[in-house]
C-alpha cells in the first residue's frame, strides 16, 4: 500500500526521494511527502495531496528542499481523509522526530490518550502521528537514544509497521523498525537507501537487505546497523537483486500494463527454464522431496485476487495431473473460517509481491498447524518467502502496474510445473506424456506472441465497448478460471461492471441480467466442454446479449454463434489459461486506454495490499 523511500548519503536527498516515490505510485496513494535535513540541521517537511506531480511541483522537483538526508511518503488513507494535514511525514511536537509509517496501528486510540495525558498535543487524524510521538515520548525517557526509544515503542505498539524516523540529534541519520509490512534496505559506496520495494532504489543499487519482523536498523552514510528488540546488534546478510533496472522503466511503451503484456513470452520462459533442467523438472531449488511429494494428502492453495484465480486454474491441472485433491481458499477467508487442515497437506501460498497481509496471516496460521507451507512468490527475500518451508521463485521481474499480467502467467507455469512433476513421482503422469507435456511448455512463449501479434484486431472490438454497462464472462471448467481473471482485468482498470460466472449457472438466475446489446465473452478451450457453452451462449444471444467467443484454432463453428471470434493457437488444454488470458488482458487494457483512464494506477487500488 503506502510507498516509503529514505536515503542518505552526499547527494541531494530530495531528487532522489521524489524519483524513488515515483517508483511506487504503483501502490496506490492518495497524497505524498517528504522531510530533509540540511546541514544546519534543519529539516524541512513538504506535503501535497493528490498526485506526485503536484509535490514535486511544491519543490521544484526537490531543488527546493536542500539537503541530503531524508525520508519521503506516498500515503494510502487508513486513519483520516486524505489530505495535506494526514499526508506523511510526521512529526513530534517540538520537532524532534520526524517519521513516515506503512500500515495500521490498531490500538493506536488508546497510545494517544495516553500521550495526550503526558501532554502531547495531535493535529492529524492518522495513527502515524501517534506512532511518531510515542518514539519521541520513550526518546526523552530513556536517555536520549533512538535504539532504544524505538524498541520501547515498537513493543507497544498492536498492528503492522514500516517506520523510517530522523531525530534532530542525529542529523544524516535514518532509523528503521518493521513488523509485517514490507521494508528493504540497500547500500552503494557512500549512500544508503530505504524503500518499500526493490523498484525504488533498483536505479542506484543492486545491494540490499532485508529488514525482519520486530528488527530495527540505523541508516549512515554508506553504513547499516541492524538491531534485535533487545536493542543488541544482529548481522544480516546482504542480497544482490538480479532485476534489470531498466525493466521498472517503461521503454517506450505508452503503459506499464502493455509492456509487462510484452513481457510474457520472456517471463514465462524464465520462470519454466529455472526449474526444466534438460528434459525433466528439477525442484530441488524449491527443497521438496519424491518422498514428501508423495506422502501428500491434500493440498490447499490460499491466495487473493489474481492469484487466485491461478489457484482456480490450477485446481483443475493438479487434480487431473496429480491426483491429489486441491482446495483454493481466499486467504481473507481462509484463516477466519478454523479450517480444518489434513497434517500431510501441503499449503501453497501464492503471492507476487510475498509480501500480501492476508496471505502471510494463512501462511503462518498454516506454520502454526505443522501444516508444510510452499510459497510461489515473485520476491527474493519478501516476507513470505522467508517464512515459508518452501519457495518457487517466479522469475517475472518486477511488475509495476496494479493489474497483474506477467506476474499472473509465471505463477500458472509454476502450478504447472508442480502439477507434472507430482504426477510423474506419483506415477499418475508416465513418461511419455511427462515430455509431450514439458515439450509443450516450452511453445507457450512462442505462442504467447503469435496472439499478441494480433492485438490490434482486439484492439479495434474493445473500443467499441467503451459504453458498455455490464460484460460478462462464462466458461466451464479451466475456462471458468479463466472467465475469473478476464473479468478482474475488465472491472479493476475500465471500471466497466464485469462478472465470471461458470456457464452452467446461467440458468439458476444470472441470466435474468442480460438486456439487448449486453456483452457476453464465451471461453471455449477444454473440448470436451464446448458444446455445452455454445449452448449456454445461444440461451444468451436469445435475450439479446452480443457475443464473444475465444476458443482454439479449428473450431470456426463458433462464427456461427459469436458476433465476434478471437483465436489463440491449440495446446494441451491443461495449459489454455495461459493462452485465453492474453487476449483477456488486451481486452481489458484497450476499453480501459478508448475511455482515457488512468490504466497503470486504477482508482482506488494498490497493488501491494499489505494491510488488512
């Protein structure tokens, strides 16, 4: 959610604040800040609400504010409305402190009567506020040290945080502390970097560290110190990020969301090639055993939005593949419900980010239950990846638009991947069709860009939807997953109302919905199932609906029954998701560019939901 950045170092701190903000606007924000010291100790504090450019034009981007120590904000409004007053940073009252935070403290009420009591006054309505003038409270009681103020606040405080603090004693320092919200730190020679993700400070270094739960750390130039709760020097171990930095750039492309689209082909065949070794799948990386693979019982895939929607997918590939029974559990729900978990399941956490609130809650109610726990995550070192017993690396590179594309088709090759290597060790896959399946992986990325070759057919229906009121999408089976995630990219960035629903329930009351000249998107890739959304398409086009059908080559049927028809090359259908969803992605990206809006930073969404 919210974005925080920190550097210094000898360069001007503001500049380099701003452009690392900029960064991660993707995680969605609502205004945005930033406090430097200059060398007479003097820190300046500028806020602006609204967008990013709105702050930098505040400061001459950043040439105003001199200085080079600092901490900036992009906030994402929990406690209070947004505003210039709630917009990060913060500070105590006599100025003493000054901090930016990343998540929600939820007793943060009772800290500020308490504060209020010992004669602290507040001029926000925001829990970081509070938090800032707890770390000043402890700061003045406990000999003047930002170690120790900090760890006796941090213990205080219920809920989740990233702080990044300046104390006016400390002038070129920055002091961090983190619990379930993500922080990384990095350092370059005489320069030290903070941010909530990899893409802020990708252009300055490669070298970071990642902050754990309840650690805190002291930020000098070019020096990191990392500290336990007991305020006692721990050592961490420094991660070389291997992310092109110019792949957070968008290299020409008009959006993020369509070069990520671009990407898919590249992500996917990196994501299949860090596990195919030769001709077989090796997932010794991933640290699952034959013998633990086959003393599964059940397996439970807990994620949310896209994310989930690959669960559903891979539901069906597992199943089928592996014989082994799957549920797919909204994590929001998941831990809310006492599920009941068989000890020789296997929990598989699917994230992008590793770093979603509701997600690492299942992960470590699963951790809890002795319950095995395998994350497929995007992010070396995120808090997921750490707490899990095992890890997929998706190798996607980072993803910078809120609506997922690459991201999504490196976790279907993950859950790919795992569904063929279980069946060939629990002998329900035998080797024969174990390489025709590997093989035909390996012509996804080929064929991912023969469909994107065709966009601009897409690209010519979708602006005729810009005044749709309702699209709905239908498919069974495999294509009723990928009904799911076609929607999702149609509502989240054209805010046109989009439903999935499995073509069968038509009939017991959605279809009472359809009015003349709704559109209605048929997926047709699992044979076996074609005829019967044909019909369910017809039932559709006989109330008046305007049909899209997206099948395989060779069924031209379809022109029969859909006023318009898209294709994507044949393949084994356990891998048509990855296929059906590129045109899917078009779809929703060209209605979302015909209307003019915002495609890379929808309203009112993050990409990174860190906080519950």
């Amino acid at each position: 959610m919210c974005g925080i950045v920190g550097f210094t170092g000898t360069q001007q701190a503001a500049p380099i604040l701003l452009d690392g903000l900029s960064k991660l606007e993707y995680r969605g924000y609502d205004s945005a800040g930033l406090a430097v010291r200059d060398q007479d100790k003097e820190t300046e504090i500028v806020k602006a609400k609204g967008r990013l450019k709105i702050l930098m034009e505040k400061t001459n981007n950043g040439e105003a504010v001199p200085g080079t120590c600092g901490i900036g904000h992009t906030r994402w409004a929990t406690h209070g409305e947004p505003s210039e007053v709630n917009a990060h940073p913060h500070m105590s009252d006599d100025g003493n402190v000054v901090g930016v935070h990343n998540g929600i403290i939820e007793n943060y009420q009772e800290l500020k009567e308490k504060l209020t009591r010992k004669g602290y006054t507040f001029y926000s309505s925001t829990d970081t506020e509070v938090a800032v003038k707890l770390v000043d409270y402890y700061y003045k009681k406990y000999e003047h040290t930002p170690v120790d103020a900090i760890n006796h606040a941090i213990v205080r405080i219920r809920g989740s945080y990233a702080l990044a603090l300046m104390f006016k004693d400390y002038p070129g320092e920055i002091y961090a502390a983190r619990k379930d919200s993500p922080m990384i730190l990095g350092i370059t020679g005489g320069e030290t970097y903070l941010a909530s993700d990899v893409p802020a400070i990708l252009k300055y270094t490669r070298n970071v560290y990642y902050i754990g739960n309840l650690e805190m750390a002291r930020m000098r130039k070019g020096e990191i110190t990392f500290y336990n709760l007991d305020g006692e020097e721990i050592e961490k171990e420094c991660v070389e990020i291997k992310w092109d930095a110019q792949a957070a750039e968008k290299a020409g492309y008009e959006h993020f969301m369509i070069k990520e689209i671009h990407e898919q082909p590249k992500a996917v065949a990196d994501t299949l090639h860090s596990v195919k070794k030769g001709d077989v799948l090796d997932l010794s990386d991933v640290g699952l055993s034959d013998e633990e693979i086959k003393d599964i019982s059940q397996i439970y895939i807990v994620a949310c939005g896209s994310a989930y929607h690959v669960g559903v997918a891979a539901q069906y590939v597992i199943e089928d593949l592996a014989k082994i029974p799957v549920r797919v559990e909204l994590a929001s729900e998941f831990r809310y419900r006492n599920p009941l978990l068989d000890p020789k399941g296997l929990v598989v956490i699917i994230s992008q980010s590793g770093e979603t609130a509701d997600s690492l809650a299942a992960l470590r109610l699963a951790k809890d239950r002795g319950i095995r726990t395998l994350a497929i995550v995007n992010v070396i070192g995120s808090s997921i990846a750490r707490e899990a017993d095992n890890v997929f690396y998706t190798l996607a590179g980072p993803e910078i638009s809120v609506a997922t594309t690459k991201a999504y088709s490196t976790q279907l090759i993950a859950a790919y991947c795992l569904a063929i290597q279980f069946g060939k060790i629990r002998g329900t896959v035998d080797e024969k069709y174990y390489k025709e399946l590997l093989d035909e992986m390996e012509t996804l990325p080929e064929k991912i860009t023969k469909i994107l070759e065709d966009k601009e057919r897409i690209q010519w229906f979708a602006s005729k939807q810009i005044n749709a009121k309702d699209i709905f999408f239908i498919g069974r089976g495999i294509d009723y997953a990928i009904s799911l995630e076609g929607s999702l990219k149609m509502k989240e960035i054209s805010y046109i109302h989009s439903e999935a629903y499995a073509a069968g329930e038509l009939k017991h009351g959605t279809i009472s919905l359809i009015e003349d000249g709704t559109l209605v998107i048929g997926v047709l890739t699992q044979s076996a199932l074609y005829e019967k959304t044909v019909s369910n398409m017809v039932e559709c086009k006989s109330r008046g609906a305007y049909l899209m059908g997206l099948t395989s080559y060779g069924h031209y049927e379809i022109e029969d029954t859909s006023d318009f028809t898209v294709y994507i090359p044949k393949t084994d259908e356990h891998f048509a998701t990855s296929l059906a969803v590129i045109p899917l992605q078009l779809m929703g990206y060209y209605v979302s560019v015909s209307k003019g809006l915002d495609v890379d930073k929808p309203r009112n969404l993050a990409k990174s939901v860190t906080v519950e």
